[in-house]
C-alpha cells in the first residue's frame, strides 16, 4: 500500500509540474488520470520495490547531486578539450568491473556512465561493462572507481560510500 501511494504522490507531483492549472474541472481530469494509471498498474501487478523504489529516497537524494555535478564536470572536459584541440581526445575501448549485485544496480550503473559527457556504456556482459571514452579524463573518472561505489550505495539504499576494491579496467585504444 505504501508504495500505491508514493506512486500516486509521485504522479500528481509531475502532472502538476507539467501542468501548472489550478482549475478544478483540470485538477479532475488529473486526479481521474492518475487514478486511471493506478488502477492499472494495480491489475498488472507491476507497483513493488524494484519498479518504484521508494526505499532508495535517502540515497537518492544525495546521488542525483552527485550525478548532476560529474555531468557537469565531464562537459567541461569534452568542451575543453574539443576547443583546445590536443591530444587529451584519446577515444579509447575499455572493461569496466561493476560490484552491484542486482540488475536495477547493474543498469543504473551503466545509465550513469552513458549520461557523463565522454563515456558511453557499449556493452553489458554481466558484471563487465564494454565503455568508450573520449578524453583521458573520463577514463580516469571511471577507473578510480567513485560511480561504482556510489551506484553500489544506492543500490543499498544507503548514503555514503560502500567500501569495494577498485573496479578492475583494461583499456584499447582506438
């Protein structure tokens, strides 16, 4: 039950973020649509721990600033070195370990990679990731091995770091 209504705060928080009316016949229809998609997720069984999981709100909420920053801070690398036009564009293939235990971990590690500027998650095979990097920065950025504890910690619904060896990473350049 709890998450039935986590979702349904979750869903009338992006429908007026979306919307932005405070006309009641407006309000009605939106109440009407997310009691719709309730009731249908409801039916198809789909609303539990791993599809809306609300568990994960203490990490999250220091994760996603964490995420924004190296975002932010990866495209600044990419643009500088872009501009600078040097030798720090080494577009490279590497194989990237990943200690999450689950797939949800697994593939929010992966998305995170995808998402900063300069590395792209090509393959997942397991618990190894296939990443190309564009600059020396965003390799070192992944073999120093801060995302992966941070993705691990979350995973865990914890905040803070999880202490985990360094992910083993091999490279080819390319």
């Amino acid at each position: 039950m709890l998450h039935v209504v986590s979702l349904a705060v979750v869903l009338s928080g992006i429908w007026w973020l979306l919307s932005g009316y405070a006309v009641l016949f407006i309000l009605g229809l939106g109440a009407g649509s997310i009691l719709l998609v309730l009731f249908i997720c409801h039916r198809m069984d789909t609303i539990d721990h791993e599809t809306h999981p609300i568990h994960l709100a203490p990490a999250i909420v220091t994760y996603y600033p964490w995420l924004i920053w190296e975002i932010v801070l990866a495209n600044w690398d990419v643009a500088k070195a872009i501009v600078k036009n040097d030798s720090s564009l080494r577009p490279r293939l590497m194989q990237v370990k990943s200690t999450q235990k689950s797939e949800v971990g697994r593939v929010t590690y992966a998305n995170s990679i995808t998402l900063t500027p300069g590395t792209v998650t090509l393959n997942a095979d397991g618990d190894s990731f296939l990443v190309h990097s564009l600059t020396q920065g965003s390799k070192e950025g992944l073999e120093t091995g801060e995302m992966d504890r941070r993705v691990s910690a979350l995973e865990l619904g914890k905040d803070g770091h999880r202490a985990t060896s360094q992910p083993a990473a091999g490279e080819t350049d390319i």
